[in-house]
C-alpha cells in the first residue's frame, strides 16, 4: 500500500474512517499517556496487517474528524507506546512506519500528529484481543473459516523467501554502486534498477515503485542495520569462561558492534576472534618459532559466513552473536534449521534459508583481508563449510565442537580452543 501525500491524507481526513484510514486521539492525564492504550494500538496495527495494510493517525478526533494534536514535548512518549506494541504485543511482532508531521486544526493552527504506516504482510499477526482484519471503518475478529485460509494463502506466500521481499522504507539510493556492481557481469549493460532485479537485489511493489530487497540492503548498503535494525553482529570477548562476572576484574575484554554489508560483518568479526583470541608457541629444534592459535581461522571464517548466510532476518530482536571466551568460542545465529534438517545431520546436507544471500556470497570476491577464506569467493555452495568447522576445530583443540538447537529459534556453534598447557603469549 503506498503512503498518501499530505494532500491526499487531508482529503481522505475529511472523509473520515475508512479500511485504509483509522483515527485516534491522544489524551494525556496527570501528565501521563492516558489513551489510546497499547494492547489497543496492537488490535488496529495488526488488523491492518491481516488485510491490505493501511494508517492509523494519532492525534486526530475520530467522529469530529479534527485535528487535535499531540504537545511536541510528548511525541517521544506516544512513539514509543507505538513501536512496543509493534514488537511487545503483537505475534510475530510488526514492521510499521512511523512519522512525525504536521496537519492544521480547524482554525488553521498546525499541530503534531503521528502517522503510523503498516503494509499488508506476508504473516498473520495475532494482536490481545485475538486475531483481527479490517473491515470498512473498523477492526473485526477474523472468522475461523477465513483465518484457516488466511494462514494458507500467508503461508504460501512466504515461497517468496523473506530476502527477496522489498524493504518498503528504503530506496535504490540506499544501495552503493561499487558494493552492487562487483556482482555485475561486465557484459551486461542494462540499467541499474534492471540487472538489480535480476540479482534479486531490488523488487517493485504493489504500486510499481523500485526498493531494495532485503538481500540487496544485506550486499549493498554500507548500513543495512538503518533499515533492518538487527542485522549486524554482536561481539564480545571476554577475560574468562563465563559472561558472570567474577569480581576479580573487568570481565569484558572487547566488545564491539559489527555493521556494513555481510562480507564486511565477516571480515571484521575474524579480526575481531584472531585480535582476541590466546596464541600458544613452540621453539623448531633448528631454530625459531611457530605460533600456534587458538582456533582455526579458516573454520571461524566458515562458521562466521554461515551464520550470516543462514540466520533468520525476519525475527525481530535477533541478531548474530559472537562471544570469544578463553577456552571456546561461540557463534549464536538466529532461527532454526530449515526443512528437516537437524543438528545431527548437519555436517552432511544442504539447505539454504535465504537463496539470494548465499547466492550473492557465492559471487563476491574475498579480498586481502579474509585469506582465512583459502579461496576466490565467500561461499562455494557445495557443502564443505560446516564440515571444515568440525575437522580443522577438531584437529587443533582434540574437541569436536557442538551444534545446539535453543527453543527452536536460535542455532548455537561451540568451538572449543586449543590448550597448549600454558604456552599462550603475545594475545593473553
């Protein structure tokens, strides 16, 4: 559904509710957000979604249609009851639009308002009062015959994997050109929006206007994370074998947030394990020395692309998380294994959540920077990745590291480190 312009948005005000348009003043009492309440915001927002999508203006008398305003010194208060009902109230949480502007009363007089924006979605959203679709002027409770075929139609929808669907709040201007022109063949020479399409990086929407995909912010933008909040990797080092702190010190070595396109997030989360983790060393009887790591930098490379590669970018909330410990290292990466896949088989079958991730990956060039990779591009597709993790991880610290599945939603890698009995020096 495409935002309305200011023009637009008057004259549908004066025409009142409708089943794109839902009016809400705001009331304020003892200085606190008397109305509308959350789980209230959560009914209309995924009423919205459950059908075509639609606004819901804040700010605005419903049966006067008049605009009523909200003190500018209170938008922060209402916007955030808006976004924790989108993410605290609403299942699976809710993706919205929300923008601060300006309508006239009926004196002419310009005040604050609120519009929230919600598209229709690829899921169906459950909000406290239950399952709700919109219908004319208001929300109704979605009957149990249409809500089975919903679930279907929605279901099946979803065959179009979330990283080619197009992120509405974004535009091609947000991909980079040299980022989306190192995927290009240099023979081809259509225009831009084109070839983008084609590496499903950029899709039209229902009114025919251009966005990037999912995978395309993922590949092309230098901050993805502008559009797609979680989709960066968290990494922290710590002193010990234990997020607990122990009291003896600052049990946090290092911690950093890593953004940028996928290749550049695993790029820096290896320098970010290499620069922390401990490194052993053994004198040649001939003379000179020979570092040993911790971990085998190729394994973490391979197990850092996966977790990009294979995580779950529609779980809001959820972001990859590196944790560097001094006898092991671990790789949480959200959602879980696709198909019928299982931790057990993991080592020995394929299957890829998101198609044109690991596809784009499959094309991009491994610079300088990521030698760990042994090879020209960040993935090869033919299945080898994992079981290098488990091989080289194995042959080095004499453990087999662990997949671990946690409540079905998050995919946990354990490798363990070499111990070489002391030895460690120069990085400890």
């Amino acid at each position: 559904m495409k935002r309305s312009t200011r023009a637009e948005l008057l004259d549908k005000l004066s025409l009142g509710e409708d089943s794109f348009l839902e009016l809400k003043d705001v009331r304020f009492t003892g200085g606190k957000l008397s109305g509308p309440k959350q789980d209230q915001l959560a009914d209309e927002l995924a009423a919205f979604a459950n059908a075509q999508g639609g606004e819901l203006l804040l700010g605005v008398e419903d049966s006067a249609r008049q605009v009523t305003g909200i003190p500018v010194d209170r938008l922060e208060d209402v916007e955030r009851v808006v976004r924790d009902a989108c993410d605290q109230s609403v299942k699976p949480s809710l993706i919205a639009t929300i923008e601060r502007m300006k309508l006239p009363d009926h004196e002419g007089v310009e005040r604050a308002v609120l519009r929230v924006h919600v598209e229709r979605s690829l899921f169906v959203h459950q909000s406290p009062g239950g399952y709700y679709h919109r219908i004319g002027s208001s929300k109704r409770p979605i009957p149990p015959e249409h809500l089975g075929r919903l679930f279907q139609q929605r279901s099946q929808s979803r065959l179009i994997r979330f990283d080619e669907t197009p992120v509405l709040t974004a535009s091609l201007a947000d991909l980079k050109e040299p980022l989306w022109r190192r995927f290009s063949p240099l023979q081809m020479t259509e225009p831009g929006h084109v070839l983008l399409q084609k590496l499903g990086m950029a899709a039209q929407d229902d009114d025919g206007d251009w966005h990037p995909t999912v995978a395309g912010l993922l590949m092309a933008s230098d901050r993805p994370d502008r559009y797609l909040p979680d989709a960066y990797i968290q990494a922290v080092s710590y002193f010990g074998e234990s997020v607990v702190p122990d009291g003896k010190f600052n049990y946090q070595r290092d911690a950093k947030n890593l953004t940028g396109p996928l290749d550049q997030q695993v790029r820096d989360a290896c320098a970010f394990v290499y620069a922390n983790m401990r490194m052993g060393a053994f004198k040649r009887a001939s003379g000179g020395r020979v570092d040993l790591p911790q971990f085998s930098m190729r394994a973490v490379f391979e197990a850092i692309t996966n977790a990009v590669a294979h995580r779950d970018y529609s779980m809001r909330g959820s972001k990859v998380r590196l944790r560097v410990f001094s006898n092991r290292l671990e790789i949480y990466s959200p959602g879980m294994l696709p198909n019928t896949m299982t931790t057990e088989s993991i080592a020995l079958r394929q299957s890829a959540r998101n198609e044109v991730i690991t596809s784009l990956l499959a094309r991009c060039p491994v610079d300088e920077h990521n030698a760990y990779a042994q090879r020209q591009h960040m993935m090869d597709r033919r299945g080898e990745g994992v079981p290098i993790i488990l091989a080289e991880s194995e042959a080095l610290s004499g453990r087999r590291p662990e997949y671990k599945l946690i409540d079905d939603s998050e995919l946990l890698l354990v490798v363990y480190g070499a111990d070489y009995e002391n030895q460690a020096i120069g990085k400890d």
